[in-house]
C-alpha cells in the first residue's frame, strides 16, 4: 500500500509589510508598503492587506501606489532583518521534518509524512506550524495541507490571510474543480484567454476534456494541463542538502520592462544563491537564467564554467551576459531567477586557479559571509542590487 504524501505550503502574509508592523504596531491601522521612492522610479516590493483594498500590489510603481491612497505610508525595507526572521521560521520548520524546500524568504514546502509518527498528524503539525511563529515572531502564516505541492500551494492561498485549510485525498477533485482554471500553473493570461473562448472557466470542466484534446490544442503543455486539472503532481519536496541544483527566483505581481530594475533583482538573486552555495560547501559549474514573460512563455539559458566555483563576482558576470543576450528591450517579464547546476563538494573541486576571479573578490564574499551571518543574510549587499526598489 503507497502511503499517502502529507506535503504543507506555509506562506507568510505580506511578509515584509508584517515584519515593519510587527516593530512599529502603529502602522497596523495604516495602508503600509515596503518598497523605493516615486521619485527614484521605486517599485512596491509588499503591500500590508489595508493597503491591497485600494488596489496596490508588490511590483506597481511607487508613484502608482501613492496616487491611489493618499494616505499611504512607504518605508524603505530593511532585507537583513527580514532575512534574519525567514532563518527563524526555517528553524521552526526544522523542528518538524528535515524537508524543507525554500521557494523564497516567505514560503516553502515542508513533507511531514515521515513526522506524523512522532506528531500524531500532519494537521497537528500544520497547526502547530501556525502557532510557533504567531507565537514566537509575532507574525502571521497562511497554511496549506494536501497530498501535493500544487494542490498544498492553491491550499495556502485560497482563505488568506490567517488561512488554514487541509485537502484531504479524497477530496481533491472537490477542491479543485470549482477553482478558475488560472489556478493553474502554466495557464497564462494567453491560455486562459484560450479557454475562455472555448468555454473552459473552471478547473472542473477542464478536467472533464481528454488528455489527447488537450494535447491537440496546446502540444506538450496539454499534458501538463490535463494532469494538474486531475490533481496529478508527483514532484517530491527536495531539501537543499538533496537537491542537484540551488536557485532562486521571483515572480512579479504585474510584468516588468525596466532593465535596470529586472538587472538589480537579478543580481539580488545571484548573491543569495552564492551564499547558499558557500553556506553548503558547494561549488557550481552551470550557470543558469530564467525568464517568464507575461503569456508564460519561460526562455531558460545556461553557461558552462571550465571550474566549478562559488564566486559571487563570476556567478554574476556569466548570468549578466546571459541575460544581455537575451534582452531585447521588448520584453514584458513576469518572473525572473537564476540558478546554479553541476555542484560539488568543496574538497571534490581541484583549485587551479581563475584568472577570472581575484583574491580580493574571494576576501569580499568571505567578509560578506562574516558579516551576514552574524547580523543577517544581505546586510551587505552590492549597491546595484539594491536598485530593484529605488
């Protein structure tokens, strides 16, 4: 008999925004963003749930934000101090399961299936999840517990904020079916247009269409399409002590065509994946970019180093060309991310040297590290990266 998956996506409501209340509880009556000046071009990086009522959302320009609500207080965001507590909730997750796979500072999935003869039940754990972190870091986590990451992820989402709710196997198609097919991941504003048009709304009645229909009007995607809709993902939650890659990527709340501003996030990128990389003892020879544009068409492209390395300058400089390549200045782009693939351990990488990353630029992440690991992850940070909210 297959043991049922217990798999939890815990997702942080309006992380950043919650952490600035949290230590100012005078902003907790108040529409509060996080993010860069009107005048620098700045872009809302979170938005508290008061602010959201008038319309704004992470991405929207600053002087957008500030025309809809008057009354809007913008504070500059503090990355080290929000990186800081997401390591608090990492440790709260650790005291549950050791599968933890980050998907960004504010959400991940964890797979307590093995948990449950130590906790009782996933749905204790789920709960005890929830109260630890009210408890403990004052913040608020939105939880949901299914059988699969997709299902877990649309879980979490549907009763934010404070939200909890637990699909039980049995009733997945129940869940998922009077859901809006844009549910699903992969189904751009191009796709749901398409099914629109067919008639197709609801994750139920895409479900109830053949899988060689499906095939015969979007290709590879079809199946893809067919097997999310009934409720089929048999992706495992990886830890990153499992994983044959590390990235990071972010997804915009409304499509991006500022070069600066995707560069700057891109690099922001780039410095926490080489963090991990040394945090691991691991080194990477693959250099990876993806980019997602608004219909979801998703351009991935990789560069190959002759050594394996952990360098945040080179790890740049390959997946900045790699993006200038691929920049056409007519974009509209709705996620960004980076990553690194081909890793080995430390004392698996023979060092010869690279005429491409000096001494100094190694004694910079080792000072970096230093420094973010004693008072928080980005504390130091290279200036251009700091350009994704100014």
């Amino acid at each position: 008999m297959i043991q049922t998956r217990k798999i939890l996506h815990v997702d942080m409501d309006a992380f950043y925004a919650s952490v600035e209340e949290r230590e100012n509880p005078e902003l907790k009556a108040k529409p509060v963003v996080v993010g860069g000046t009107a005048e620098g071009r700045g872009v809302v990086s979170a938005a508290n749930y008061i602010a959201r009522k008038f319309g704004i959302h992470s991405a929207m320009p600053m002087s957008q934000a500030q025309r809809r609500c008057a009354e809007l207080v913008r504070l500059p965001g503090r990355m080290d101090l929000y990186v800081q507590i997401s390591h608090q909730i990492r440790e709260i997750f650790s005291r549950y399961t050791p599968l933890i796979e980050p998907l960004s500072l504010d959400e991940a999935f964890l797979d307590v299936s093995a948990s449950e003869k130590l906790f009782s039940s996933a749905e204790y754990i789920a709960q005890k999840v929830k109260d630890d972190i009210l408890n403990e870091l004052e913040l608020v986590a939105s939880v949901g517990l299914a059988p699969s990451k997709f299902i877990a992820k649309i879980a979490s989402d549907v009763n934010k904020p404070d939200g909890m709710v637990i699909v039980d196997p049995e009733s997945v198609q129940g869940f998922l079916d009077p859901l809006p097919v844009s549910r699903i991941w992969g189904a751009g504003k191009v796709t749901v247009a398409a099914f629109d048009r067919m008639g197709i709304r609801t994750i139920g009645q895409l479900r109830r269409q053949s899988q060689a229909w499906l095939l015969s009007q979007f290709g590879h995607s079809g199946e893809h399409l067919w097997k999310l809709a009934n409720g089929i993902d048999d992706r495992e939650v990886k830890s990153e002590g499992q994983s044959k890659s590390i990235s990071h990527e972010t997804t915009f709340a409304v499509d991006l065509h500022n070069k600066d501003i995707l560069e700057a996030w891109l690099l922001h990128l780039t410095e926490q994946v080489s963090w991990r990389l040394r945090k691991h003892e691991l080194k990477g020879k693959t250099i990876n970019l993806k980019v997602r544009h608004h219909d979801f068409k998703t351009i991935t492209r990789s560069q190959s180093l002759t050594q394996a390395t952990d360098s945040t300058d080179l790890i740049w400089q390959t997946v900045r060309a790699l993006f200038n390549q691929y920049w056409t200045g007519r974009a509209s782009i709705r996620l960004i991310g980076m990553g690194v693939t081909g890793l080995y351990r430390h004392d698996q990488v023979i060092e010869q040297g690279d005429l491409f990353v000096s001494p100094s630029h190694t004694k910079i992440d080792q000072i970096a590290d230093d420094i973010n690991a004693r008072f928080g992850a980005t504390t130091l940070q290279r200036g251009r990266s700091k350009n994704r909210k100014s």
